[in-house]
C-alpha cells in the first residue's frame, strides 16, 4: 500500500484533498496528514511516504522551503502542490524546486488523476 503526505494548515483544505484523492480512485492509501511545512518535513522523513501534496502558503516552513529542504537532505519523493494561487512565476519556482506539478484550487478529481497517473 502507498503512503501519501497530505500538507496543509487547514484542516478542511486537508480533508477535501483526500476526498479529492479518493475521488481520483487513490482510496486503498494510506494518508499522512502534517499541518504546516516543519511538520511535513518531519513526517516526510521519518514515514517515507511515496507522494506527497503539499500546500504552498502555511505556518512555521512554507510549502517550497520544505521541498527544498528534502532535496537537500537527498529525499526525492515526488512532491506536487495543491494550492491557491498558481502563477507562473510560482510553476516556475515549484519546477525548478523539483515539484513535479502545481494544482491550483480550484481542482477536481479529473485534475488529479491528470497529474497523479502513474506516480502510485
């Protein structure tokens, strides 16, 4: 079974991404929750997840600086962002940063089978 790191410092954000990924038809994983970038970068490096999502605004480590801390660290999880805002300029960063996307909300769970194909 995979495990996926869902980041987000809403709760209800958290949670409508999970609906969202079971949605997607990802229901048989097992899902991590972390509430902002710190937390995700702990859980991240002590659970192993096999994906991780991530919010890019949060509390204590923002969504980039915590991806940018696990390549930095070696880690090479995929990592994609669910997000509010999604500008260029912010692809731009996420794609250089080594995210393999960047979901703008709002998504579907078509959007996230899009990105999502063949990563779990």
């Amino acid at each position: 079974m995979s495990k996926i790191l869902v980041a987000d410092d809403s709760k209800v954000m958290r949670q409508i991404v999970v609906r969202t990924l079971r949605q997607a038809g990802y229901s048989g994983h097992d899902v991590i929750e972390a509430e902002n970038g710190r937390v995700c970068l702990e859980k991240a490096l002590a659970e192993s997840p096999d994906l991780i999502l991530s919010d890019w605004n949060m509390p204590e480590m923002n969504g980039i600086d915590c991806l940018s801390a696990l390549r930095g660290s070696g880690n090479q999880t995929p990592f994609g962002f669910v997000t509010s805002e999604g500008s260029e300029e912010m692809r731009a960063r996420a794609a250089s940063a080594g995210a393999l996307f960047l979901i703008a909300k709002p998504f579907t769970a078509e959007t996230f089978q899009e990105h999502l194909g063949g990563l779990l």
